[in-house]
C-alpha cells in the first residue's frame, strides 16, 4: 500500500484531501499541529476534538500520535517548524507523496506576528525537503500556494490571472508564499526533487468557515432551524470573486499529484466570476423565512477589497484534463445541508 503524508491535514484542504486518500486505498499519515482540536477528523477519531497527553500513543520515539478508528489512517501531531520530529516521520514513512499544506494561511496574523508566518510558512517548506534531498527519497511533494500571491496584479490587468503573470504581494502572508514557492522550485532545480505548485484561489465547501459562502450559509441554517434571529449582518456585496467547489478542488489536486509537470505551478480555480451579492441571495433561497439583510455593517467591512479576483485555468484543463462539475448552487447546498447536520448534532 502507498504511503502519503500530509501537513495540515485537519484544515478545510488537508482534511478533505485525508478523506479522498483514504477512499482510494492509500495509507495516510496526517500531520498538524501540537494540542490543535481536530474538528475536521472528528469522523476518524470517535468524534473526539481534543485529547489529552495519556489519551496519545508513542510514535517516532515520541507521544504524538493520537488513536483513529481507521486502520490506514496514523495521525500525528508534529509542527512543520519542529525539524528533527519532521525528519523522523519523512525518513522512516518514505512517502510516494507528501501533501504540504500546513501553513500559516491567514493575512491580519501574518501582520501582527510576521515571524511566526514567516518561519511556519518558509522555514517549514525547507524542513520538507531537507530529508527528502538528505535521503534521497523518491518522493513528490505537491506545495499549497495561493492566488494572494498576486497582489497588486490583480489591480493591474482587466483579464483572469494567469500563472505567468507577476506575483506583487502585499502581506507577510502573500509574500511568505511566493518564498515558498520559490523554493520549492529551487529543490526541483538543484536537487531533483519532483514538485508541483497549487496556487488557489477561493476553496469553499463543507467545513469551510470564514469566507462569505460559509458565513452566509452557516447564519441562514441556523435562522432556519430557529436558533437566531432573522438577521443577516454583511459587508460590501459588490466584489467578484472565483469560487471553486471542494470536489473539483480534490480533483485539481490529484491530477496536479499523478500528471503535473515537475518544477512548474498551476492555479486551482473555476474561471468564473461570481458576485458576493449573488452568493447571499442562493443561500437565502435554502430556507422559507424572512431574514433581513444588513449591508456594509461597519464591522464587516475590510479595510481593502478588489473589485474582482479571477484566475484562468486554461493551463490546468489543457495540460491536466481538469474540468468544473459543480455549479454555484451546488456547492453551496453541499455547505447547506452541512451546516444543518452540524447544527442539529449540538442540539442533541
């Protein structure tokens, strides 16, 4: 059975990834951080969110593996910062393929600790390819990167975003993973160590939070199962932005995994332009009450918002084959009847 390791596997990505692997048979190790609640493996580790340190089994020499119900699944809790540990796992699993996508991923924490972003998002990159180069593993790694990295690009051209086009970064965050990037490719170049870049641009679906498909499906399952008020606070609704469905996100990934070109980047994206406005107004479709809508609430305002973000996934459809199955609804009904279950389970 192949191995597969993959860092931050209990994000939004990470998991969603670890669910896919394990469905097609592969045996995963699954990294994140140090006393992080595993809210989205609670499937695999008997619903369990945390767990304490006589609760964690020995693994690497260390206590750091926490008990799953699933045989081909060994989670364990190793920081990408922490290099011997990361050595140890990487060394002795001997993976076909390492999924890198634990990170630092958020832009006003980048700000306020940039050290942190930087060492996690940068240095931690470098702990995965230095004992793949020391050990001359045969190992591919396929490298979360981001369409933040653009930055000031997106101002710049009146057309989707191309992997070509300049990366002009903002943020610690956007800038943290250019390096990434960056470096990644040197480890191809210098080294021959096979990689391949994802940059993504809007990945929603279940357990997704914190972008406005999760907040606004979230807030009309609640009202719908009567556990708020009939009230909607948001921001600018005006923007465009390129969503992408996570089941079509899974796909992108694998091709990238078996068919990407070693050394070289491709934007994980739909292509289509989407305005937030146009989002709201599916997820109040999914429930019969009169919820009021509050627009451009001062505190759900951003202090810098484009008009539009867009990528082309020209590159990935011609060389890959990938494709958009999912429409909008689609997935944010996926989101809807997610949030329903998820809300009713604290009911219980």
């Amino acid at each position: 059975m192949q191995k597969i390791i993959i860092t931050g596997a209990n994000g939004f990505l990470g998991s969603h990834l670890t669910d896919f692997c394990i469905r097609n048979d592969y045996k995963i190790y699954a990294l994140d951080l140090p006393g992080c609640l595993f809210k989205n493996l609670t499937q695999y580790v008997n619903e369990n969110w945390q767990f304490n340190e006589d609760q964690k089994l020995k693994a690497f020499n260390e206590n750091i593996q926490i008990p799953t119900t699933n045989k081909n699944l060994t989670i364990l809790e190793c920081d990408v910062k922490n290099r011997i540990l990361l050595e140890k796992i990487i060394q002795e699993v001997n993976p076909k393929y390492i999924f890198h996508f634990g990170a630092q991923p958020l832009v006003i924490p980048s700000w306020e600790d940039p050290i942190n972003t930087i060492e996690t998002n940068v240095i931690g990159t470098i702990n995965i390819f230095e004992p793949i180069k020391k050990n001359k593993l045969k190992t591919k790694v396929i490298v979360a990167c981001t369409s933040a990295e653009y930055g000031t690009t997106v101002e710049k051209i009146n057309r989707p975003l191309k992997e070509t086009d300049a990366l002009m970064a903002i943020h610690p965050y956007g800038i943290s993973k250019i390096a990434t990037e960056l470096i990644s490719r040197q480890y191809y170049l210098n080294f021959g160590i096979e990689i391949v870049n994802i940059r993504f641009f809007n990945q929603t679906g279940p357990r997704k939070v914190g972008d406005a498909c999760a907040d606004f499906v979230s807030k009309v399952a609640q009202i719908d199962l009567g556990l708020t008020e009939p009230v909607i606070e948001v921001g600018n609704l005006e923007p465009f932005r390129d969503f992408t469905g996570i089941k079509d996100t899974l796909q992108g990934i694998w091709l990238a995994a078996i068919k990407g070109k070693n050394g070289d980047t491709y934007n994980i994206c739909s292509g289509r332009k989407t305005q937030i406005r146009e989002i709201l107004n599916i997820a109040l479709s999914f429930s019969s009450k009169k919820i009021e809508i509050k627009e451009n609430v001062p505190h759900k305002l951003r202090k810098t918002d484009e008009n539009v973000i867009l990528g082309d996934n020209s590159k990935i459809k011609k060389e890959l084959g990938f494709e958009i199955t999912q429409s909008i609804k689609d997935i944010l009904k996926d989101m809807f009847d997610y949030w329903i279950d998820y809300y009713n389970k604290e009911k219980e």
